[in-house]
C-alpha cells in the first residue's frame, strides 16, 4: 500500500492548523457583525481556542483584520494580475475571466462582505480603511487599468479615460458585493448574480470593443 500517514502527532497537526482555523472564524464574525461588534473571545471561542491562543498568533483584532484580507482576497488580485499579465487571447475574454473568477473566488463568498464592512466602518476605523485602499483597492485599480490599456494597444478595445473606466467596472461589483449582505437577505429580494455579471459584461464589452469588431 503505497500510502504516507501524517507523522506529526494529532496536537501538532492541530496547532499548525490553528491560523486558518482562526481566520476562518474571524471571517464569518466580521462579516456577520462588523468589524466593531466582534471580540477576540468570539473568535476564539468560534475556532474552538482559548483567547490566549489567538494572541500567539495575532496581536489584536486589527492584525487579525489584516490577516484576512491578505489570506482572502489578497491571492486573487495577484492571479489576476498574472492572468492579464500571461493572457494570449482577446481582451474581451480576459475581461470576461477577471470578472467571473472575481465572482467564484471572492464575490459568492464570505469575504465578499469585508468591501462592505469597509463601506460601512471606514469613518470609524480609518486605519483600516486606508489598509484596504493602499493593499486592495488600489493594487484592483492598477491591475483593471493594466487590462484596459492592454486591450487599447492591441486595438481591441476603443481608446478610453482608463482611469475613469476603471472605477466604473469596479463600482458595479462592490455594489454587488454590498447588495449581497445587505438586501438579499431579506424576503422577496431577487437578486441573481450571475445574470448580473452577464448583463454588467455585456454592456461593458459593447462600449468597449470597437464597433467594427
């Protein structure tokens, strides 16, 4: 039988799991409660460790924070930033790639909520406001701005004010991502996101693939 079992004691298996353990339950507590409203305890109690245990690797809520957002969204962009990057086809398709796999990755999960809990707590905290704009927002701005010049230069896409363009493909996703955590959950809401991002990907690529393409 050609079969490896774990040689690592149960105990330390379970401590090299604990910061993904942690994270996961931090996730689901900022996204449920806001940011302010959830204590370290809550976390803790959530992963099944002590406080005590968090703080070994997590200085406060703040570090935690952080944490998320770099384990969560963090490996997308940088994917995105590779596919355009790599991507041999028509800017339209990559178009199309970024904003679907946006939507696997981030959009239908848990961590589509943090864009929000930003929205809602930035006056509050804005420390971490500034994180999310310096680490996701604006690394997200400059990786849109890539694809659209790339899609200029190939001549697939018409010339455009890339920056403002930008902001206006991101807008409809944060939108998106707010109305999930927000108005869905109430009754008789009929949101469908992926017939959103069709028909957001459809009119975007209409006004900006050449009419003669």
């Amino acid at each position: 039988m050609d079969c490896q079992l774990d040689s690592k004691p149960r105990w330390e298996r379970r401590k090299d799991a604990r910061p993904q353990e942690l994270l996961a339950a931090a996730i689901e507590l900022f996204v449920e409660r806001g940011f302010a409203a959830t204590r370290l305890e809550d976390v803790a109690r959530r992963a099944g460790v002590s406080k005590g245990t968090l703080y070994l690797y997590y200085a406060n809520k703040e570090d935690l924070f952080k944490a998320v957002v770099r384990q969560t969204i963090l490996p997308m962009i940088g994917d995105a930033e590779a596919s355009v990057a790599e991507f041999d086809g028509h800017s339209a398709e990559l178009l199309r790639h970024i904003i679907l796999s946006w939507w696997r990755r981030i959009g239908s999960t848990k961590a589509s909520g943090i864009s929000k809990l930003i929205l809602a707590e930035a006056d509050n905290f804005p420390e971490l406001a500034r994180f999310y704009q310096e680490e996701v927002m604006t690394r997200r701005m400059r990786m849109i701005s890539n694809m659209l010049e790339r899609g200029i230069r190939r001549g697939e896409f018409r010339e455009i004010d890339v920056p403002q363009t930008a902001q206006v493909l991101i807008a409809p996703l944060l939108m998106l991502s707010t109305w999930k955590h927000t108005v869905a959950p109430c009754e008789r809401c009929d949101l469908q996101p992926e017939a959103f991002l069709e028909a957001f990907l459809d009119i975007s690529l209409h006004g900006l693939v050449p009419a003669s393409r």
